[in-house]
C-alpha cells in the first residue's frame, strides 16, 4: 500500500515507522524543512517539502496511486482543509487527527467520517487501566467493510429501535444517553438527544451519512 502523510509529529512518525517496517510505501509531506532533513536519517521513506493543505502539494504526492491520507498535524483547522483539498483531489481513504472536539460535529457534517481523537481514546485507555479492565478499542475490531458511526436522535426520529428503518446491513448496538453508554435491542426506546451507536456496511455510510446530517441541517434551519 502507498500512505501519504501530512506533517510529521509524534503520530506520523511512529506509525509511519511501523508501516515502513510491514514494506508498504510512505510519503510525508512537511512545511519544516530542517524537520525533513531530519527524519531522512531514521526514516526509509519519501519527503515532500510544502504546504501539505495545498492541491497541488496532494497532487504532487500521487491520489491516484495513494490507499490512505492521514491529516496528522497538531492543527484541526489545517487538518480539515488538507483532507477536503484531499478527498477532492481522489484519495480514497481520509483520516485526520482531531484534538478539540468541538470540530467532531463539523467533521461529521463534512462527511469526514474517518477522525482520530488522541484525548478521548487515550483518557478511555487510562480510566480501563486503573479499573483492572484490559479493554480492546472498537476500531481495532472493526475491519474490511465494517463502519462505525453515531447519529443523533431528534424529536423526529426518537421511538423502539424496531420500529427505525434502517438499510438491511445497519444496526443499533448502542446508546449513548447521559454520559452512559447503553446495550441496545429491539425493544430499545430511543430519545431525544440520545447518540445511537450503527454498526454498518460501508456501502450505506453516505445514505446514513446524508440522511441524518440533512436532518439536523432542516431542524437547525428550522429554529432559527
């Protein structure tokens, strides 16, 4: 596989280094060139100097033959442009790092739906360890074309899980309501405000995506 990175902290250059070692393809792209010079000593990969939000710096770096676009500047704002300018330009997979979660919620309404979140996972990662509880994080799980997303239940869509119609291959396999996370089933009532959990098909994620991102849109228009 061929990866392409924008910026070259901590994060890329960890897993940069794993992936290195596994013989896929590695393209960094960085702003500091002094950073280049130095990783080019301890990293067996390729370096692009410049702007990596920039299309033709993406361009440069080869969509057509990339599998994955990570985002993993410690900038949100920098890291959303790239990966738009990114999907835009044809890469098919878009990750980027998030450090504020206020940016979740735009992230999702731009369809990134691929967000990595070091605080929350490495806060989850620290409350398990002091309860004795060796937890395996859900993205680890989840692979091929399996997708994880949450939506929002509105005042127009609450009710039993039964009654909620979503595509064949999509399911409820959770809550989140009141900072508790619940095990759902059928018989499972959502309400307003509650996050529901969709395990899914990858194929669905843009009819799930748009179906619930469109909605919260209308009512947003609606109140104001």
């Amino acid at each position: 596989m061929r990866i392409v990175f924008v910026g070259a902290g901590e994060l890329t250059v960890e897993t940069a280094s794993l992936l290195i070692a596994r013989k896929h393809e590695v393209v960094i792209i960085e702003e500091d060139k002094e950073r280049i010079e130095e990783l080019t000593e301890t990293l067996d990969c390729s370096f692009l100097h410049g702007d990596g939000s920039r299309p033709n710096i993406l361009s440069e770096a080869g969509p057509e033959h990339a599998d994955y676009l990570f985002c993993l500047t410690e900038n949100d704002q920098y890291n959303i442009i790239a990966a738009l300018v990114g999907r835009s330009l044809g890469y098919g997979h878009v990750v980027i790092q998030i450090h504020n979660v206020d940016y979740l919620t735009i992230c999702r309404e731009l369809r990134l739906e691929h967000t990595v979140t070091p605080s929350k996972t490495i806060s989850r990662y620290l409350a398990d360890t002091v309860s004795g509880v060796d937890a395996v994080e859900l993205s680890s799980m989840i692979k091929y074309e399996a997708r994880c997303i949450t939506v929002q239940i509105t005042e127009d869509n609450k009710g039993k899980i039964s009654d909620f119609a979503l595509p064949k291959e999509a399911r409820i396999i959770g809550i989140y309501r009141d900072k508790q996370f619940l095990i759902a089933d059928a018989e499972t009532v959502l309400k307003e405000d509650d996050e529901a959990l969709i395990l899914t098909h990858s194929k669905h994620l843009s009819e799930l995506t748009e179906r619930f991102i469109e909605q919260e849109i209308e009512e947003e228009g609606e109140a104001d």
